[in-house]
C-alpha cells in the first residue's frame, strides 16, 4: 500500500497563532509561493478549503495548476449551492486542464449558520446528506455516461443530462461521522476523511466505513489530518506545542471567543473534542491542545517529536489503514517546506521498508 501526502493552501499565510480565527482574504503571492513549494517538497496534492466567506476554491486551484506542473488539487465543494450537472462539468473542466490533477473533497456542510449564508437556511443535516447522496449520484453520472439521462429524485428532477467533457481520473473524497455521513461514505467515498484522533478511534471509523462500504462492493482509502510540530530534539518539539497552544489562547481570549465549554454542532468535532477530553496528550504522540481550545474546528490536533518520532507515529496509523496524509502547520508556508524537506522523505523511506518487509514474509 503507498502513501501519499496532502499539504493545504489556505488562502494566504495567517493561522490561528496569528490570530484568533484563520483569515480569509486571498494573498495571490502566498498561493503561487505555497502551490511551488509543496510541489517541490512532493507533496501529492494540496486541499483548497471551502467557506461560505473565502475565496472560490475551483479558481484558487485553476491558478495554482497553471503555475505548476505535478502538483495534484483537493478541491474542496458544497453539494446543494450549485447544480450537480454544472458542477460536474466545471470539475471536470479543470480536471482536463490541469492534466489529470484534480480531486473533489464534498463538504456536505454541519453548522446551521454557515449554511444560511448562502441560502440554505432550512434543512437539517440528514437532509443534507441525502441531498449529498443524490448529487454525487448525478455527478457521477455526468461524469461516465456515454449518453444522455434522466434523474428524478428528492432534490433534483432532471431530463437528459449529458456532459460532453469526461475527467481522466477525479477521486470523491468525503468525511463525516453521523450514521447518514456513514452510509453516503460508503456508497460514494473514494478516499474517506478523518482528522487526526487516536489509534483507537481511527480505527474504528476505518471499520464503520468499510462496513458500509462492502455492502455497495467498494474498498475507499483513508486520509487522516494533522498538524505535525517537529523539531531536531522531543524536547523542543513539546516545548514548540506548548507555545503554540499558548499563542492560540492569548489570541482568543483577546478577541472574545471561547476556550472552553464548546458545543459542536458535527459529530466529527464532538468525537475530536472526546479524545481532547481525554488530556492534550495521547497515544504518546498525538496533541489535542489546540483542539480543546478552539472546539476542534477543523483540522486542529497533531503529533509531536523529532522526524523520525513523528513518521513512526503516522506508520501506526498506515498500519490501521491510513493510506493518505493530510498535513499542515502553524505556519502555513514554513511548515510545509520543513515537512517537504524532512518529514515526507522519513515517512516514505519507513513505508517503504514496511512494505518490503511484509512483501518477504509473504513470499
């Protein structure tokens, strides 16, 4: 089983530590600096997140994959705020142009007022996920049909659909954790999403979802997030996360926000906020911290160590099934050229001789 690497572009190179929540004002130079460098650390692909505030992410990823020439986009996308045939073809589009570079990550969409602010202020999260279920249904549809279709559901009632433009090879990546995300997954997922909790929980939704994925006859990798923190000494890398932990509180209070007592609305973050409550570290490497203090909005737990440490921790993940790593830092651009440069090579290397290895026994 390979691995593969999965850095961010986040807009511009603001993070909680400069602030109390992430910026999303577009920085042209951050993205051209941040698609180059991850390109040339061997990052596989890069995820361009999705807001109901931020920039467009299909032209985010349009601009970086003309600058670049390897470095594959996950584009993030809301179902239900743009027609599932007008969203196939645009993807699609950008997948022809870019070479074959492109991978769609479906953010189905937790929080009632993120959604209101572009229009959806009546559903509920399971009809979410249904709408979810059936627009991947028509997108994929879109995407292989040689000839032109009808569709008549819930949500959508459509007469013969046909897009003319195919992509090469456009993976669905898809997360969530409520019984309906579950069931969506496993019909649509190719790569499953988790954020970075313990071995024991990642191993558990891994189970869930192939559970539910064998029932349609499908086998999706996983991807894991984390922020990894580093350093040439243990020491220093705790004393790194310590820091880092403490900037993000001082920046909250000062601006108001919470630092305890959070209430999310997605089961994702009340499972991260779980393995949080369980102390800010667990299974030696893994850093809940900042999770705790921001009520793991998003990608916001870590592991914590030297390179090697650090690699050593993410092959017991690969061990439970995690074939894709989605990793980023406090500071966004300098982070991933140190990732680029000293983790990704480490993490490959053991791979590699894991494989090797079982590749021996088993011959």
């Amino acid at each position: 089983m390979s691995v593969k690497f999965i850095g961010y572009i986040g807009f511009n190179n603001d993070s909680e530590t400069h602030a109390a929540v992430r910026s999303r004002i577009l920085d042209k130079a951050y993205v051209e600096a941040a698609a180059k460098a991850q390109e040339e650390g061997g990052f596989d692909r890069v995820l361009i997140p999705f807001g109901s505030n931020t920039p467009e992410s299909q032209i985010v990823a349009a601009h970086a994959a003309a600058i670049t020439s390897k470095l594959g986009f996950l584009v993030a996308h809301r179902p239900g705020f743009t027609q599932p045939t007008v969203a196939a073809r645009q993807l699609a589009t950008l997948d022809q142009l870019s070479g074959g570079r492109v991978a769609v990550h479906i953010i189905t969409g937790g929080a009632d007022e993120e959604m209101a602010r572009d229009g959806d202020g009546h559903t509920v999260k399971a009809q979410r996920y249904q709408r979810t279920d059936e627009y991947l249904t028509i997108l994929r549809q879109e995407w292989t049909q040689a000839q032109p279709f009808d569709h008549q559901g819930k949500f959508y009632d459509i007469r013969q659909a046909f897009s003319a433009i195919k992509p090469d090879n456009l993976p669905v990546f898809f997360g969530g954790s409520s019984d309906e995300a579950i069931d969506v997954a496993g019909r649509h997922a190719d790569v499953y999403a988790l954020w970075g909790e313990s071995l024991e929980a990642v191993q558990d939704a891994v189970w869930q979802v192939r559970r539910s994925a064998a029932r349609y006859g499908r086998n999706p990798g996983f991807s894991l997030s984390l922020r990894p923190v580093i350093a040439d000494t243990e020491e220093a890398a705790w004393k790194r996360a310590d820091e880092i932990e403490e900037q993000v509180r001082d920046n909250r209070v000062a601006a108001g926000l919470p630092i305890a007592g959070h209430r999310p609305p997605n089961a994702g973050s009340l499972r991260l906020l779980a393995t949080a409550d369980g102390g800010k570290r667990r299974d030696t490497r893994l850093w809940t911290g900042v999770a705790a203090l921001t009520g793991a909005q998003g990608n916001s737990t870590g592991l914590v160590g030297t390179p090697e440490q650090v690699a050593d921790a993410m092959l017991e993940y690969y061990d439970i099934g995690i074939d894709h790593f989605l990793i980023r830092g406090f500071d966004p651009l300098g982070d991933s050229i140190v990732y680029g440069r000293e983790l990704l090579p480490v993490v490959r290397r053991k791979v590699a001789e894991r494989d090797a290895a079982q590749l021996a026994l088993a011959s």
